[in-house]
C-alpha cells in the first residue's frame, strides 16, 4: 500500500505516473475520461499504479489477475468444458461524485419507468389498447409469457433488480445501449473487480474517497427480505448449474449475501409453499434471486421440456408463499425493439424525459420507421427486434456499411416479409478510457454496466460504480466492440470521506450462532462423493508406489515376490484403473503405471477419479475454500521424471486435500459428509487388501505390502519387535479401533456422524443407515484376527455398500422419495 511506501518509492512512483500521465494524455483523443476528467484524481490512481508495479505495467496486470484468480472469478464461453480467468485490467475507471449522481439518478428513473410498464402488460394493458405500445411488440416477444398475465406478484413489484448498458459519448454524454431484466449478470464481477483492484492498489480507495458497494448489496439483501412473509426468511440464489457462464460470480455472490445456492432439483414444491431439500427435511424458501431463463422456471406453467425448473413454482408464487426476483415475464423489456418506445412512454407515465436517454432506436413493426431504416441503411446498424436472429441476420446484428450488395438485397427482402423482427439503431461513438497494453497505457473504447436494486423502503438504489467492460480494439464504435476483452472497476470517487461501510452488522447486535445454516441435499451428496473420489484416487496411488518399490522397509519394495506384485497388478486391473500386463516385469509394471496415472480415457483411474473431483469443486465454489478449489484445478503433472517421482508428487496433492479437509473445515454437516465419504470408501478398501493380503497362508511379503498399502508400518513396528506374524498384522489394519487406516476405526467414524446428522424422526430408534452402521460394528466386534476369514471380509464389504445405498436414501436427492418420506419435516 502507498502509505507504507518509502520516500524513495513515492517520489519514483510520481515520476513514473506523471510520465504514464503525460504520454498518455498526448496520445489519447478528444472525449477520453483522462482528457476530460478530474487530473488530481488520475494522478492518484497512476501513482498507486506505480507503487504496485513500479515501471513496469505488465507486472500490474499480472498481478491484478493474480488476484482475481485467487478471489476465485472466472467465466465460462459456450462450448468451453473449463472455466476462464475472469480479465481484469489494473487500471479503474474513475468517474466524478457529481457525474455519478447523473448515472445513478438516471438508473433508478428507468428502473421505476420499466417497472410501471410492466405492471400494465401483465395488468390492465392500457398502453397496448391505447396504442402506446403496439400489440405486436408484446404479442410476438417471445419473452412475453403469457401465463403471467392478471397475476399479482407477492410484495407488489415485478422487479427488485436490473441493469444498464451505458455507453459515454465523446461529449460525455452517457447513453443507455441495453436493458437487462430478466435475470441480470455482472454485479459480482463488479465486486470482485474492486476487490481485485483493491487489493493492486491498495492505496486509491482513501485518498480518493471511493464509494463503497456493501450498501447496495445490503439494500438489496433487505429489500428482498422485507418483501417476505416471515421475520427471518430463507433466501435463495437459483442457478442453472455449474455449466452456466457466470456461475462462478453466482456463487460468490451467494456466499457474499447469505443466500442458499440452489439449483432447481434441490427445489419442490407441495401444498403450494416452495421447500429446498435438505439433509433435515424439506425447509422453506421465501424468496429466490433467480439467474435462470425464466422460461425454464416451471415445466408446468412455460416450458414443459425444462430440466431445471420446479414444478408448481409459478403456483406457489401466484399463491404469494414465494418471492421471485425478478417476476417472470419481465424479460419482455429486454427487446431492443421495446427501446423505440421509452422516450415516449416516460413522458406520458412519468411526465419526464429520460435522464439517461437510449440510443436512438427504429422498430420496422411500424410503416414509417421501417422505412427510415431502409433509407438510411448505410449509417444505422439492424439489430434483431426479440434477441433471436431473423432469416435476415443469421450472425446477428450488422452495420448497414458493411454489408454486400447481395446480403443487403437478402435483408431487405425479409425485413419486407417480417418487419416487426428488425430494428434500425444509430452508430454510437463511445469514449476511451486507458489500459495496460504490453508496454504502455493504450485508449480503449469502454461501455459500463450499471445495477440498480430496491431497498427495503421500496425506493431504487444504484451500485456506485458497476462495472466496465473494455474493448480489444482503438475504433470507438460500440457495435463493434462486443463484449470486451478485459473488464475494469468503476471507482466513483468523492471530496468527501466515506463509512467503512460492510454487510457485517455491528458487533453488539449481532445473535450468536453456531448452526452454520441449512444444507441441501445435493450439496450432502456433493460432499460424500468427493470425499470418496479422494480417497479412492488416494489408494491407486499407495498401490503403485509399492508396487513400484516404495515400501520403507529397505530388504522389500524392490525385490517383492512375483505373486504378491502380481496380487498388486491384480487390485489395479480390479479397480477398473488399466487393463492387467501380460508380464510382471519391471517395464510392464512401469505401463501399467502410467495408464493408471496418464491414460486420458477410462473412468477410474487417477485422470477420470481426478476429473469427477474437479466437476464436484465446480458446483461446490459457494462451500470450498480457495485453496481447495485450486488444488482440485490444478492441471495433471507434466509428463517426466520417473513413475514413482509422478506417482508421489500426485499423492502428496492428495495428502494435501485430506489435510485441508481435517485442519481448515468446520465441523459442520457438510465436513461431516465429506469424512463419511472418505470413511465408507476406506473400509471398502482395507476389507479389499486383507482378503488379498491377510488370509491364512500369506506370505511376509504379503504381510509387508499389506501394512504398507494400509500406512501402517510404523505402527506396527512399534508395536512388535519379533518380525511380521499374520494374526497382529490382520488385527491391527482390520480390527484395531486405534489404528487410524483401520477397518474398525472407519465403521467407529461412520457411526459417529451418523448420530451427529439430524433425523426425521422422533422415536428414538435408530434409522435404517444408523442401523447398518451398528450391525457392521457388532460383525467386527464379534471377529478376531485370528478367525477373520473371507466371508467376514466379504460381508463387511457387503454392509458398506449396503451403509452406503442407505446414506443416499435418507440424505440425497433421490426423485421424488424425500416427498413420501415418512416423518417428513417442513420448517
């Protein structure tokens, strides 16, 4: 941060931003925000840049991506299996307190326009019967649903959220380019930006009084809730899943505000009232920030191909028992065709014009706008009219000026067959705002995003700043920009000093908790099956290193009998990891190594168990930690060095998963899962290598190879000094309750968190996984080492999978059962 800066560090940080200041500045073009705006204010923030990075700008950029990364943020582009970096440009964008209230006053007179709008559509539709809006504009949107209609919507609002595109003119006139409604994205990037921003320049954020986000996000957070039946309701953020391009921002935005992440098969509704699956029984849902299609909500009330949708949610909500944010139906204003009416429409619901006007919009639905459009093709741009592209622009929208004569006769001849699916919009020119380019400061053309949400007053509050989205090019048109190669904070900065504001409510009024709240049965299940990947991938890998020769005892390892390497291969091939070597020789076993370790196909060896792992961390960003997720993310080692070296730098990420697990995660329901995953799998394992490894007539080899691949070496050598005896090496990796790795002590830990889950009933008797967990301890009990044979160990395999099977069915999502349940608990 500047202000432990030294003084030789300040006064070169000066030089160097009066340097970027001035180069810039005589490079960039009239209407860049550095030309026009506040120097003071720029001079700090390049200051603060070179405190960071010193002389070198792509360090900056570096190292604010360094932090994104870190915060977890990331994006998805369609067809992409792996999530992207999230592109963050070290510099802000910085606009003046007194343009901001322009912005922000501008905002939240659209968002009241949009909102008094769609009351009448879904209402008594005054505006279409007076003409104000054509029938066809709303009759032939296919973001119009018309199973709204005449619904009146619980708290009285269709929207509690938006969002605005706005461009700034050379002359510094800000414009608004798009409407988001329907289930508007970017406010966590734009959290996430300052907190990446924030980070970097650690220094800006107090010498130039920069507004803060915590009270919008607590204004909406409120304002939800105050719109809830209930004093303390549960609200939660529904997401379309893992695959969504902005999941990664919804689920920081879930952990940032509270809300329960839910996707919609955690969901159910009955008797009217939406409930979220939970391992203690169905709970109610008060409210849900939805950023799903709103077509896909609800199989029964829209699309009935929806497989992420809640069946009956559109009942309970027509039946105020839930909120939904924003009201399906609202997406209607999203059409760039709806543009051409706003002007007109403030002035005759709010007897006001536009604080932030649209860019001049032209809808071919109507005659004499049709034919505007058609003469002055060559300087407008056609957009489609509904956000689906027409027969005419099959890429969607186009600037007149660049199309060929045969694609302009094709456009014309289906805008004359169906106008009302094209639009004409003027050519915007936006201004520049600078980023680090290679070596230098370069002027980019930039666009913002600004969000706009209702408090608790019911009033409109604008987030001071949003986001900036900045193009990859220097042509400062806003249809060819498209949605930006890097993104920038939006600082708003003040004279004056600003609260440090947070959504963390004062200490002395804040009720103590140790619930750490409501677990969805997905996210159980999430839980237990990455718990058991892990150490399934765990155990592969033990067995390779011994096989390979990794045993600590220095007169074993290398030179193992061939039948007990081969009872090794044996657990390999029978683990579904490789198929089995047609030799035992060293290079087989090296082939059979690296298959297991490097074979891209097949679903369980270490890549396939590795890629479940990151698929379950994918979904779970809202639960994990970040150094978790980035372990689960981080790439296959590169291909070199010896198996055994490959073999043990995989184990160790291993070892470092289990540690962060024991040592970082609460003690809660989730941990709790995870460990039963990891405890289940672990019994299923050692019961596998005592029945290959422990019978009567096992070799010291076997003997040897079995304490290894159950990490109990030490142990047992501290344990017993005359050599290696069959009968205490079986009781100590089998039937010792203090051994750790033990069979004993997995089915003691299974029923454990067994009787710390919660129960549907009240009976006192236990339920039907408690009860298999019992009747496994008393099986093992029952058992000494010396009369443990194969049907003990087959039987004991047997009750885990059947432990196991019943976990899922009390626990996890399993169609409709948690429903007929009996016991079933609604709260």
């Amino acid at each position: 941060m500047a202000s432990r800066a030294t003084t030789d560090e300040l006064l070169d940080a000066r030089a160097h931003a009066a340097r970027w200041l001035a180069d810039y500045r005589g490079r960039a073009g009239a209407g860049d925000v550095v030309v026009d705006g506040d120097v003071t204010a720029w001079e700090a923030a390049f200051e603060e840049l070179a405190v960071a990075a010193g002389d070198d700008l792509g360090h900056a950029r570096a190292r604010v991506q360094r932090h994104a990364e870190d915060i977890g943020t990331g994006f998805r582009v369609a067809g992409d299996s792996d999530e992207r970096p999230w592109p963050v440009s070290p510099v802000p964008l910085l606009i003046g307190e007194d343009e901001w209230h322009g912005i922000a006053a501008g905002a939240a007179q659209r968002a009241g326009l949009l909102e008094t709008i769609l009351a009448d559509l879904y209402g008594e539709a005054k505006l279409v019967a007076d003409g104000a809006i054509p029938a066809a504009l709303v009759n032939g949107s296919p973001l119009f649903l018309r199973p709204m209609v005449g619904l009146t919507v619980p708290g009285g609002y269709q929207l509690q959220f938006v969002a605005f595109d706005v461009g700034r003119g050379p002359d510094g006139e800000w414009r608004v380019l798009a409407d988001h409604v329907r289930s508007p994205a970017g406010a966590g990037y734009a959290l996430e930006n300052r907190l990446a921003t924030s980070r970097t320049l650690g220094g800006l954020q107090g010498r130039l009084n920069i507004l803060r986000h915590a009270p919008f996000f607590a204004a909406f957070r409120d304002g939800l809730a105050e719109l809830c039946k209930r004093a303390e309701p549960r609200i939660g953020l529904l997401t379309p899943g893992r695959w969504n391009a902005s999941y990664a921002e919804q689920a920081h935005l879930a952990r940032y505000l509270g809300f329960l992440l839910v996707e919609g098969a955690d969901l159910t509704v009955t008797e009217d009232r939406l409930y979220v699956r939970t391992i203690a029984g169905l709970k109610r849902v008060d409210a849900l920030w939805q950023r799903a299609d709103p077509r896909l909500l609800d199989p029964l009330a829209f699309d009935s191909h929806s497989q992420i949708g809640v069946p009956g949610l559109i009942d309970a909500f027509a039946a105020h028992n839930v909120l939904i944010s924003n009201a399906p139906g609202a997406g209607v204003m999203e059409a760039p065709a709806m543009q051409a009416f706003l002007p007109a429409l403030a002035r005759r619901l709010l007897g006001e014009r536009l604080l932030l006007p649209n860019i001049a919009t032209w809808w071919c639905g109507d005659d004499g706008a049709r034919g505007v459009v058609e003469q002055r093709l060559g300087e407008l741009r056609v957009a489609p009219a509904f956000g689906a592209n027409p027969l005419g622009l099959p890429d969607g929208a186009v600037q007149g000026a660049d199309l060929s004569a045969d694609r302009r006769a094709a456009l014309l001849a289906d805008m004359a067959k169906r106008p009302q699916d094209y639009v004409g919009q003027e050519m915007v020119r936006l201004s520049t705002m600078p980023v680090a380019a290679d070596s230098e400061l370069a002027a980019r053309p930039f666009t913002l995003r600004v969000f706009a949400a209702r408090g608790p007053d019911g009033d409109w509050t604008v987030l001071p700043g949003g986001f900036a989205r900045i193009g990859e090019h220097a042509d400062i048109r806003a249809a060819v920009m498209g949605d930006g190669l890097w993104s920038a904070d939006v600082a708003v900065h003040s004279p004056n000093q600003q609260a440090h504001d947070s959504l963390l409510t004062a200490p002395d009024t804040t009720q103590v908790r140790r619930n750490p709240g409501t677990l969805p049965s997905r996210v159980a299940d999430n839980f237990y099956w990455l718990g058991r990947y892990l150490e399934r991938g765990e155990a592969l890998l033990t067995i390779v290193r011994v096989m390979l020769g990794n045993s600590i005892d220095a007169d074993a390892g290398a030179a193992l009998d061939h039948d007990t390497v081969g009872r090794m291969a044996g657990l390999v091939v029978a683990g579904g990891a490789a198929a089995h070597p047609e030799r035992l020789k060293r290079p087989d076993l090296v082939q059979l190594a690296r298959t297991a370790l490097d074979a891209q196909e097949g679903w369980h060896n270490i890549p396939a168990i590795n890629r479940l792992a990151r698929n379950i961390a994918g979904v779970s960003r809202d639960r994990l930690s970040g150094d978790m997720i980035r372990l689960l993310d981080a790439p296959h080692p590169a291909k070199g060095g010896s198996m055994l070296d490959r073999a043990g730098s995989l184990q160790r990420r291993y070892a470092a998963l289990s540690g962060l697990a024991a040592e970082h995660m609460g003690r809660t329901a989730s941990w709790r899962f995870h460990d039963l995953g990891r405890r289940v799998e672990r019994g299923i394992v050692v019961t596998r290598l005592v029945r290959t490894f422990g019978l009567a007539g096992a070799t010291s080899d076997d003997l040897s190879t079995l304490l290894d691949l159950a990490d109990s070496q030490i142990s047992y050598r501290q344990r017993y000094l005359t050599g290696i005896a069959r009968v205490p090496v079986v009781d100590l990796v089998a039937l010792d309750p203090g051994n750790p790795r033990s069979l004993a002590y997995q089915v003691d830990c299974i029923a454990a968190h067994l009787d710390q889950l919660p129960v549907l009933h009240d009976d006192g008797l236990p339920e039907d996984q408690q009860a298999e967990a019992l009747a496994l301890k008393a099986l093992l009990a029952a058992t000494s080492a010396a009369n443990l044979d194969v049907e003990h160990l087959l039987e004991a395999e047997r009750q885990l999978t059947r432990l196991s099977e019943a976990i899922a069915r009390r626990y996890f999502l399993q169609g409709a059962e948690p429903l007929r349940a009996g016991g079933l608990t609604l709260a």
